[in-house]
C-alpha cells in the first residue's frame, strides 16, 4: 500500500530491501533504460524510498563510468540506504537471476542446438540480432551525433576499425583525446546532455529526501577510500594469481580474468559498445566461440533479465565448455570467472566513488572526451552489424548463396523495431517462430 503523500514511509528494513532486489532482478528486462524506468517508477514515485533530485543524482555519476549504469544505479541506491551491505546485494541480486539463467540456457543450447526446433529458433533469431545491433547503432547514433563534427567523428571510428582494423581500445583512447581536444577549443561542439530521462517528481516526501542529510556512511573519508582501494585491488590480483599458480599463464580462465577485467573498464555507451571488443578478443582472437555463436549468444542475453552485458557469461561458459571436453563443471566455472572480473569493477566504483559524490550535490555532467567516445561507438557498433549480417546473408562466405529469406527477416525486424516501436523480445520471439515455420515447410 502506498504512503500518504505528506508523510515520508517508514524505514526500510535490510529483509524488504533484499526481496525488492531479488524481485528486480527477475523482472529487469528492456535493457538500461527499461530497467532504470522501473528503478525510478518503484523506488521514486511508489515506494518514495528517495527523491527525484537524489535519484538523478545518482544516475548521472553512474553514467559517467564504464560499465552497466542501471546495475550501477540499483548498488549506488542500495548502499546509499544500507551500507556496503546493501550495495552489494543489489548489485548482485541485479545480475543473480540472469547468471543462473543463462547458464542454464547456455548448457540447453550446446546439448541440444541440433534438435530441428532450436535450429529452426536460431536461424530465426540470426537475422533478428543483426538489426537489433544495427537499431542499437540507429538509437545512440540519434542521441549522441548531435552535430557533423561528431558523425566525422563516427564515420573515422567505422573506418578504423572497418579498414585498418584497429582494436577496439585504441579507437576509444583516440577517440577520448579528440573529444578532449575538442571540447577545449570547440566546447559547443562536445557539449552532451545528461543521459536518461527519469520521469516526474514523486508525490510526496521520500525516505531520503532532497535535504536529508547524508548518512554517516556516506561520507567521504580518506581513510576509507585507500581501504576499499586496496580491498579492490586485493579481489582482482588475487584470484588472478590463484589462477595463475594452479592453470599456468596459458590457462583459459587466467586469459578469461584478463580480458574481461580489461572489457569492464571499456564500457563506455553501454554494452553494445563493448561488445565489438568481445568479439575481437573472444571470437577472432582466443576462439572461444565462434561468430555464429556469439549472435546466438546475443540474442539469449537480449531475452533475458539483467545488463545485456551479462552475454559475457555466455562467452564464458562456451569457452570453457569447448576446452574442456564438454564438461559442465568448465563452464560454468568460466562464466563464473567471466561475470566476477566484468563486474568487480561496478562495485568498486560505487563503495569506493559513493561518497565523494555525496559530497556535492548537483547534476554531473557528461565530459567532452565521453561525448567523443559515444560517437566512435556509433561506428564501432555499426561495422559489428555489418559483420553480422555478413555472417548471416552470406552464410557460406562471398562464394555461398545469398539468403534472401534471412535478408527479408532482417528487414522485416529492423523495420518493427524503428517504424513500430516493438519491443525487443516480441521482435526475437516472432523471428524465432519463423524459423521454426520454415524449417518445417522447406528446411532452411
């Protein structure tokens, strides 16, 4: 039942607090801006367990770092309310859910992908994926090319990575210094809006309210921040060395430790701006799944609760899993290394950065060099959809055939997602039921 709008609700316990988490975790599907919707919906304008003004407050310094913002958001709200404690079973009980999940869904999909019926799904969903990511391209291209400045900007990342083949974190870094540069002779240019828009005023006072003083624990203190820096440093050395002494340099879950700590701090723009660098590193790099998989990967993450982010354990479980003789007990320790190193730093950054944010209140602003890395992201985004739809129409290489249902697919979802507005699943389900059709008709 919800308070009277002229009387703050009473204080939440850690029990009601943990249930909210685990439930949204289960429910926190339609991606970052879904899943910042229903955060602002529950915890502003219904439960009013804090204010609009906290609330953005919050998201826009989550917005400022790599990696997933919303799973971000509900750590911040969480430790604001409870602590370390709460922070961290937040943010865990944000991706909890979609782990458990998925690799299920991962073990389902490697036993039984040649069952005609999951074939059919897949072949379905191939086509879907490729303009899911060319409608990611579409969404943040709209958002963020404010000016021809920054398409040049998209257009010269497309080309790096295109044509030279530049690796992913050098476009970034490049890009970074031209947004930098830029933003200081050119500030109009490289001036970005703050990220999404949250919705009304909620109806009354919240538990922590706009002039609520900031709790005990919120407040910055050097002590604490070396502390939660060398505990940080500790999770993230530690196991690395663990598996280094018991796999050996070459071990797949020590190359999976590295990459994925490297892919958390590159996160810039969302997870399909970290996803060209997956790919590189996952598919055409270490082999640990191929293309086709990695679409097939997407689009299960894409169906699921949770940060899309969360196909990393996808990754993760096949490359164990095809190195270690089908074995599930590989896969699912390497989707466990995969998902801990991804989001390690999502949580050290909101323990560690909480207070010093507390510490001013105002809107954080978004930095011309992030506005610079948003727009490289549009041009790395698109050259991975063309990617994958020259895996999908051409599924034999240029020699092959082209497939023209999978191209009327293609279009046909990408002309749902702009022109209708459809959701992303109803997208994926539809084109996985004609899969299924049309490999009971004709086979594909």
């Amino acid at each position: 039942m919800s308070q009277p709008s002229d009387s703050a609700p009473a204080p939440v316990s850690r029990t009601q607090a943990f249930l909210y988490w685990l439930k949204l975790g289960c429910v926190s599907f339609g991606g970052p801006a879904g899943q910042i919707a229903i955060m602002h919906q529950d915890l502003v304008e219904r439960r009013r367990w804090l204010s609009e003004r906290r609330f953005l407050h919050a998201l826009n310094y989550c917005m400022l770092l790599p990696g997933p913002e919303a799973q971000q958001l509900a750590t911040y709200i969480g430790w604001l309310m409870h602590r370390s404690w709460g922070g961290i079973v937040a943010g865990a009980l944000f991706v909890l859910p979609s782990f458990v999940l998925l690799v299920l869904l991962s073990w389902v999909y490697l036993r039984f992908h040649d069952l005609p019926v999951v074939a059919g799904v897949f072949y379905g969903i191939k086509p879907a994926v490729t303009a899911i990511v060319l409608f990611a391209a579409y969404r943040i291209g709209s958002r963020a090319l404010k000016n021809v400045w920054l398409w040049l900007l998209a257009a010269a990342a497309f080309l790096a990575i295109f044509l030279l083949h530049w690796p992913f974190p050098a476009i970034v870094l490049a890009a970074a210094l031209i947004g930098s540069v830029g933003g200081h002779f050119k500030p109009a240019v490289f001036a970005m809006k703050a990220g999404h828009a949250a919705g009304r005023h909620g109806a009354g006072p919240a538990l922590i309210d706009d002039d609520t003083p900031t709790p005990e624990h919120a407040r910055f203190r050097w002590q604490r921040l070396l502390g939660l820096s060398a505990v940080g440093l500790l999770l993230w050395i530690g196991p690395l060395a663990w598996l280094w002494l018991d796999q050996g340099r070459e071990g797949v879950l020590l190359q999976m430790g590295w990459f994925f700590s490297k892919a958390a701090l590159l996160t810039f723009g969302g997870a399909y701006a970290v996803l060209p660098y997956v790919f590189q590193g996952a598919v055409e790099h270490f082999q640990w799944l191929s293309a086709a998989q990695m679409m097939d990967g997407l689009a299960l993450g894409e169906t699921t609760p949770g940060p899309l982010i969360m196909i990393v354990t996808f990754v993760g479980f096949l490359g164990g899993w095809n190195g270690a003789d089908q074995a599930f007990a590989a896969g699912l320790a390497a989707a466990g290394v995969a998902t801990y190193f991804t989001f390690l730093p999502s949580f050290l950054f909101i323990l560690a950065g909480g207070p010093l944010v507390e510490s001013t209140h105002g809107n954080l602003k978004f930095t011309a060099p992030l506005t610079g890395i948003t727009a490289a992201v549009v041009g790395v985004i698109l050259n991975l959809a063309l990617f994958f739809a020259y895996h999908v129409l051409w599924p034999q290489g240029w020699d092959g055939a082209f497939d023209f249902r999978a191209a009327l697919l293609a279009l046909a979802a990408l002309l749902a997602l702009i022109r209708f507005k459809a959701g992303i699943i109803p997208v994926i389900a539809a084109c996985g039921a004609v899969g299924i059709l049309l490999g009971a008709v004709g086979g594909w």
